[in-house]
C-alpha cells in the first residue's frame, strides 16, 4: 500500500509540474478538479458450472473485477483491489503519465499496458465474459506521432523488479506498433522484442524472442462490429507453433428486448495452446447477449464451450468454460 501511495502521490507531482509551464490558471484548475477519482468498475459473475463435490460451487455470484482509477488526458493510475484477506488486495495495473517534451509527440512514463494489438483489461470494455488475451503491462517509456490516419507508437521497457532492483535485473523489450485508423475500421500491426539487448546469447534474427501481432476493428455497414486479432507470442521452443487468434463478431445494430432495451448479440471463437504447447490447436466457443438496460451499466449473459475438459478450474475464464454465465457490471 505504501508502494502505490508513492507511486501515485509522484505522479501528481510530475503532473503538476510539467503543466504548470504551459497551461493557463483556468486549465490548471480543471487539473486539479480531475485528481478525483473518475473511473470506477465493479462486475459480478454467475456460473452454472459445478465444481466436483467437496470443492466448492460455482453456482453462487463471484466478484469478477473492482477496479478504481484516476485517468484524464494527462495521466492515468489504474487499480484493481480484490478482498483484503487476498495474497494481493490492490494490484498497480497501469500508472503513467503524459508529456509533450518535443511539441510534436506525445510520451508516455510510467507502468502501462504494452502497446501490441488492442486489447483491454477491464470488464466495461469487453462485449464477451471470456477474457481476451492479454499481454502484459511493464514500465517503460513509449513514444506516439500521428500522421493523419496513421500512427506509430514505440516503446522500451525495462525488465527489472520495482520491488527489489538490486537483486534482480530481467533483460528489457522493445517493441513499435503502427495504426491505421478510418471512421469504419482500425488496422494495426505490432512487433515486441523481448531480450532485444541481449546479443552476446542470442542472435538479432532468433525468433524465438520476437512477438508479432495484427489487429482489426471493423464496422460493417453499420450493421456488424468484427474484432478480429491473430498473434504470434514466442515462448522458449523452436519445436511447437506459437500462433494464436481470437474472431468476436457482433450484431452492432442490436435488437430491442423489454426491460433489457437495445440488446446486442454476438458469438466469439478464441484459439489456445493444446498440451503439448502448440498454438490454435485449442479453443474456446462463446455465444451471448449484451445489453445496457441503464446508463453505464451492463449485463452480459453467455455460453461458452472449450474444448479441453476442465475439472478443477484455477482461472477465472476456466471456471466460466462449458458452463452458462451471467454477468453483471456497472462503470462510474
């Protein structure tokens, strides 16, 4: 807790500082109006599936996300808490801020998601229960130019442990994304480097460390939402192929349900890695309805089927595999 104290408390600092050189008195306090925290996520889930006798059930409501924030145009602090008797009660997902030292880009420091493919973290911004994959979060320093509808970000991120530097130093990343964005669609293609520095063991053109990943958002004649991501994330074997990918397609036009209003429904397909470590050989297939029947608020009612057999699920999108799922969320 003191940890994220000081790391928030540094942020407005650095904050304050930087905008203080070039912001009018009425911009400033509208600044300090938005240190309230002005994100808030809490979601529930419910599972028809049953764990095996004398393991619990899965047929009562779970805590799926809480996540409390303070994000504006400048900064973000990002949390996720969990009961306080957890191993780990608040999590630092993302902390970083945003600067324009050189006028014509943007730089963000700080601990932030890396930037490969289009993926969020939280509850809110998913139509589907299951979890999309993710990739990770680090510190490190990231660089953003946009030229019309294009973009170009790239980032370095250093490996090492914010609890204990001197013990511990995890060879850093390097990776750039680059967008193209029109009012239907959004393309990106993303490289991660991981050991990048690291050429005395391995060889700049070793693929084992490369991570590749291509993205598609896509509005089909104001009508269907495609959001399609294929990836490529290296582990340590040569042997096995590590190509994963995820299909969501959505009727974005919705339908009209009583009492839960504009409904949208959609199916989903997300390949996985089978046992032996290949990529795609696995699957999960997902199916549901979601709807917004107030004001930031949402409910997500789903069925998925995976293809492995599961009997004691460890993670939270195993405990909602080959089962019917409600999920209930609000945003504030």
């Amino acid at each position: 807790m003191k940890k994220i104290a000081l790391v928030f408390i540094s942020l407005l600092l650095l904050v304050s500082l930087v905008h203080a050189e070039y912001v009018v008195e009425e911009e400033v306090v509208t600044i300090k109006e938005e240190l309230i925290p002005n994100y808030s996520e809490l979601s529930f889930f419910y599972s028809s599936k049953r764990k095996d006798a004398g393991q619990g059930s899965q047929r009562f409501w779970h805590l799926k996300s809480t996540r409390l924030g303070w994000v504006s145009d400048y900064y973000c602090v990002d949390l996720a808490l969990s009961p306080l008797t957890g191993s780990d009660p608040m999590v630092l997902k993302e902390a970083y801020v945003k600067l324009q030292p050189f006028g014509f880009m943007d730089m963000y420091l700080g601990k932030k998601a890396y930037d490969f493919n289009n993926v969020s973290s939280r509850s809110a911004n998913n139509i589907t229960i299951f979890q999309p994959q993710l990739f990770s979060a680090s510190w490190q320093v990231l660089l953003s130019k946009s030229i019309s509808n294009f973009a170009v970000d790239m980032y370095w991120a250093d490996g090492g442990t914010p609890s204990d530097w001197k013990s511990y130093d995890a060879p850093s990343t390097a990776g750039a994304k680059v967008k193209y964005s029109n009012e239907n669609m959004e393309v990106g293609l993303s490289l991660r480097v991981r050991d990048w520095d690291n050429v005395d063991e391995y060889s700049w053109d070793d693929d084992s460390w490369n991570d590749y990943g291509f993205y598609t958002n896509w509005n089909m004649f104001d009508m269907l939402d495609l959001n399609l991501q294929v990836y490529n994330i290296a582990d340590d074997s040569n042997d096995t192929g590590d190509i994963n990918y995820f299909g969501i397609l959505s009727y974005s036009k919705g339908v009209y349900l009583p009492i839960f209003k504009t409904t949208t429904p959609y199916v989903g397909y997300f390949s996985k890695d089978d046992a032996a470590g290949e990529g795609g050989k696995e699957y999960n297939m997902v199916a549901g309805l979601h709807t917004s029947p107030v004001e930031n608020g949402f409910i997500k009612m789903e069925y998925n089927y995976d293809s492995v057999d599961i009997d004691d699920p460890t993670t939270d999108n195993g405990e909602m595999s080959d089962a019917f799922t409600v999920s209930v969320g609000y945003e504030f």
